[in-house]
C-alpha cells in the first residue's frame, strides 16, 4: 500500500518532470510492465477532451483547423522526431534543431530523447520479446496505445541518445515535456478567442477551438502514429526479407505523410525516404527536399543504389512468383505467364536505366540494424 501512495505521488510529479524517478530510471525500466493510472490521467483527459465538442458543436474552420493541424503535426512527428531525432538522415544548425524540438513538443509525444529512444530500441529488437511495442509479440491493443501506459516506459534512456543529451535546450524540453503541449493548447484557445471577437462570421469560440484544434486533432494524431507500431508490422506488402513483419501500406502511407511504406524503412533506415520509388508516395520526403532548398536542412541522405537495385530484384521475382501462382489458380489465363514475367523484366529494365550508376556503386552496408552507432558517432554527427 505504502509503495503504491509512493507510486502515485511520483506519477503526480512526474506529470511535470519526466525525469524524476526517486528509485532510479533503470529499476524503473526493469520493473514488469503495468499500467500506470495515475502516471497516464493526462493521456486520458487528452481522449476525454474530444468529448467537449459535445458542449461546444463544430465550425467549418475549427473542422478544418484540426485537419490542418494534424497534417502538419504529422510532418513534424514524421520529418522531425522520426527522421531527424531518431535517424539523422539529414543534418542541420544547432537553432534549427531546436525549433524542430520545440515543433515537435506540440505534437504532444513527449520529448524528442524520449521519442527516439524508444524509436531506436524497436529497431534494435524489432518483433522480438525486447521490443515493447510489437503487435506479434504483446498483442495488438498493447503494440497500439497499452505499451506507453506501462511504468516501465516512461523514463527516457539517455545513454541511447548520447548524440542528442550533449544538447542541455533539448534535455529541457525533454525532461519539462508538458510545457510546449499546455503552451500551444493555450495558444490555440487564445486564437479561438480571438476570433469570436474579431470574426464573428467564422462561428467559432475559444472552447470550440480547443476542443477541435488540440484535443480532437491531437487525439488522432496519436492514433495516426501509433498505427505504424500496430497496423505497419501486421497490414500490407513485404518487399525486403527483413528479419521482423514490417510491411509496406499505400493507406498507412497516406494517414502517416510517408511512413506506411514501413518495410522500406527496416531494411534500410538511414535514408530520408521511406517511399524508395516515384510511385511510392512519401509527403515528407517532398516537404524536406522543399526545405532543404531554403539551406535550413542539408545532407538528405539517398537510398543507396544497392538497396534499390535488391528492391527492383525482389519485385521482379515477386511479380513472376504471382504469375505462376495464378497459372494454378486459373489455368485458363496461363497465357499471363508469358506477359507478366515480360513486364516486370521491363519495369526493372526501366529503373536501372535510370539510375545508371547501379553497377559502378559499391554495396550499400546491410540492415541498420543497431541504431545505436548513431549515438556512437555522436562526434562526427553533430549539428553546428
Ligand atoms: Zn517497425
Ligand atoms: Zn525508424
């Protein structure tokens, strides 16, 4: 009982410093995973909030202020805490790297060290017992939204970003990681306000603004994200013979900007891409290329010529497999056998030519499997 009264208390605290952890953040990692109610009533008030709209009834620009919240939140979650925090794949200024920080604080996941730890930790144990959020292993409720309501997950692992906690701007906004979601939340009611008073014809309010623009909007953003946990290591395609079940989904590709080609991404992670091919859509590679034009980004680092080449092959083995599968299934249309092997041999044709240098290429390294040589490398990897 006495532990427990200890537990909660902590909990309380740690609702506004995410680092305390009176008996050390490692027994705390150690600990069986359980459900920390107290811990979790902030995530729980984020759901509950959606329900005010209930009191507050919608607008066309509140609907239309949470669409463009989450889009551009995504962006963030995806080109920010995803692809910059936890892979590196492009480089920046130490200020710009802050306000990516502080952009992705409003996405309301927690610090960005916190984020890519445990990023970096799934792709080191990707569907295995270690990995806290795989829907093979714990279930899909868990792999979705129970793993991040477990004690055991809260503390941040510093030792797994050592190229990130040299940085004490984004060690703050790590451990205080409710200042920047209560700041925009505030930001947003304000806005509302603002409105109701000096755009009347718009119909909105600061409740309404709220409810729309920070619970509703940031509720699906978590859901949004935490299908590529769930949905990307159970729903769609297999391209590469990883050794986990991630997997490549045009629809989760859509609701994530980019991140449902998922299987891409664990054969090769250093890439700013995860859409490896033009028809692949990938929404924050574009936004990044467009960003990089402005020389506040730089060193967007490519899919090598390898990966795509082994990529290519595995779609022409893929594509003759299916014909001689269907061959059996429906004899009838054996004729295909003859067309389909025919088309993947030009479509691969097609993308050697254009990338002439396949050949003249060195061999890409293999899976990036251990994340963590990016924390090794901190060093040569710093931002300016
Ligand atoms: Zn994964
Ligand atoms: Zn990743």
């Amino acid at each position: 009982m006495q532990i427990r009264f200890r537990h909660s208390f902590a909990a309380i605290i740690q609702w506004f410093d995410a680092d305390h952890a009176p008996g050390g953040a490692a027994a705390m990692r150690d600990e069986p995973d359980r459900v920390d109610w107290v811990r979790c009533i902030p995530f729980i008030i984020l759901h509950l909030g959606c329900l005010g709209v209930l009191w507050t009834g919608w607008s066309p620009f509140a609907v239309a202020g949470a669409a463009i919240l989450y889009f551009a939140r995504m962006a963030v979650v995806t080109g920010a805490y995803h692809r910059y925090f936890s892979h590196k794949t492009y480089s920046t200024s130490r200020p710009f790297q802050f306000v990516l920080a502080l952009l992705g604080g409003t996405t309301v996941q927690r610090g960005p060290l916190w984020w890519a730890y445990h990023h970096r930790h799934h792709h080191q144990h990707s569907d295995e017992e270690d990995d806290v959020h795989s829907p093979h292993v714990h279930g899909f409720l868990w792999s979705h939204v129970g793993w991040i309501t477990s004690r055991r997950n809260f503390p941040t692992d510093y030792s797994k970003v050592r190229d990130l906690d040299r940085f004490p701007e984004l060690v703050f906004l790590n451990r205080f990681d409710a200042v920047v979601p209560a700041a925009f939340a505030l930001a947003i009611w304000c806005l509302g306000r603002f409105l109701q008073a000096h755009a009347p014809g718009l119909h909105t309010s600061g409740a309404q603004m709220l409810v729309w623009g920070f619970f509703i909007s940031t509720t699906a953003l978590f859901h949004g994200t935490s299908c590529i946990n769930s949905m990307a290591h159970i729903l769609g395609r297999r391209r590469y013979p990883t050794g986990d079940d991630s997997r490549n989904s045009l629809v989760l590709a859509v609701i994530t900007l980019g991140e449902g080609w998922h299987n891409n991404h664990h054969r090769y992670q250093g890439a700013v891409r995860n859409g490896f091919y033009w028809w692949e859509v990938d929404i924050t590679y574009y936004l990044l290329r467009c960003l990089s034009w402005t020389g506040l980004i730089w060193g967007l680092k490519p899919v090598p010529a390898s990966v795509l080449a082994e990529g290519a092959r595995l779609d022409h083995h893929g594509s003759v497999e299916a014909a001689r599968t269907a061959e059996h299934v429906h004899p009838e249309y054996s004729s295909l056998k003859k067309i389909v092997p025919a088309a993947a041999a030009i479509a691969v044709a097609t993308v050697n030519a254009s990338h002439p240098v396949l050949s003249r290429r060195a061999e890409a390294p293999g899976i990036l499997r251990d994340a963590s040589s990016l924390s090794q490398g901190a060093g040569r990897d710093r931002a300016r």
